[in-house]
C-alpha cells in the first residue's frame, strides 16, 4: 500500500452540510455517510486532507481564530471516530475582503497554491489521488495537476453537475462520499 495515495476534500457541502459561513461548533453537522463513507476510503488505503476556501474570515464574517477553532474540533472528532485528516489547509483571502484578507492570492480555490503545498509535502502520487469537492471551483485545480476528480451532489453539487463539461472536467459524479467509497472497493482502488 503506497503511503501517499490521497483524497483531498472540499470542507463545506462536502465533509459537513453547507451553512452560509459555518464558524461556529454548535452549527457544525456532517453529511449524511461521511463518517461511513471515510471509514470505507481508510480501508482501501487512502489518507485525508482537506483543501478548503474561507472567504467569511475576509469578508470580516469571523475570524481565523474562529476558523482554527472549528478546524481542530473536526479534526479531533473525526480522530475520535478513527479517521486521521492528516492536514487542513485553508484559504482566507478574497479579492473584496477587508484589511490584508482582501487580496488575490494563488491559495484560493480555483487557483493551484494549496494543491501545490499538499502535493510538496505529503510527496503525493497526484495520479493515484482524488480531489472530492461540491464545486468546479475543488475541481478544476485538482484536474489540472492531475488529480482524478469527484463530485458530490451534496452542498452545491447538484448546481455544479451542469458545469462538468463547460468546463472541460470528467468528474466522476456520485450523490455522498459513501458512495464514492462504494465505487472504488467495486471498481477497485485506482
């Protein structure tokens, strides 16, 4: 089993149901068969990062201690439940976001930056991965370092399904992350 086969995921409408700027733990709720679905990924040997865009800390929404909080208590719950999310990285700029936030940067989602670092510093083998994400937005970057890529038709997926071919992307589309579990042990590892 080769230690750097990944599966980078979207946050938001991926991992845990989309809310509007989610900062707070009390808001926070998982998809339905994420659990389930990180469990069966686990068992056919891929590890877990999540690349995830936070334009509420530019826009002045919450702040990035807000964030950190709420990343290291998904992080240890799903630790927890046995899943290891190795690392988070996380975009908090946007080009109308207020003070040193409102920049255009290479981090944020379509751009490559966060991709880019994951791939430096986990050694990842981009042809044996996946970028699971519930907009082109996940997608595109992933694609164009080549990535295999997935769509889920939760969060804003089922928005997104028509986008695939304007956009040149040959996602795989399935409704959960369970699913997508279910598709590689049928289909067997890629």
């Amino acid at each position: 089993m080769e230690k750097n086969r990944f599966i980078l995921f979207d946050r938001d409408g991926v991992i845990n149901i989309e809310k509007s700027y989610l900062y707070k733990i009390e808001d926070f709720e998982y998809e339905s068969g994420v659990i389930e679905g990180l469990e069966k990924l686990k068992k056919l040997g891929y590890r877990f990062l999540i690349i995830t865009n936070q334009a509420g800390i530019a826009r002045g929404y919450y702040t990035e201690e807000d964030y950190l909080k709420l990343e290291k208590f998904i992080t240890e719950d799903l630790k927890n439940k046995g899943i290891k999310i190795e690392k988070t990285y996380y975009c908090p700029h946007h080009p109308e976001g207020k003070e040193n936030y409102g920049i255009e940067c290479d981090c944020r989602k379509p751009n490559t930056g966060n991709f880019l670092k994951a791939i430096e510093e986990f050694q990842i083998d981009v042809k044996k991965s996946f970028m699971v994400g519930d907009r082109i937005t996940d997608l595109i970057p992933a694609e164009k370092l080549g990535f295999k890529t997935v769509l889920v038709k939760t969060g804003y997926g089922m928005k997104n399904i028509s986008k695939l071919a304007d956009n040149g992307l040959k996602s795989l589309v399935v409704g959960s992350i369970s699913e997508f579990g279910d598709f590689l042990k049928e289909n067997g590892a890629m």
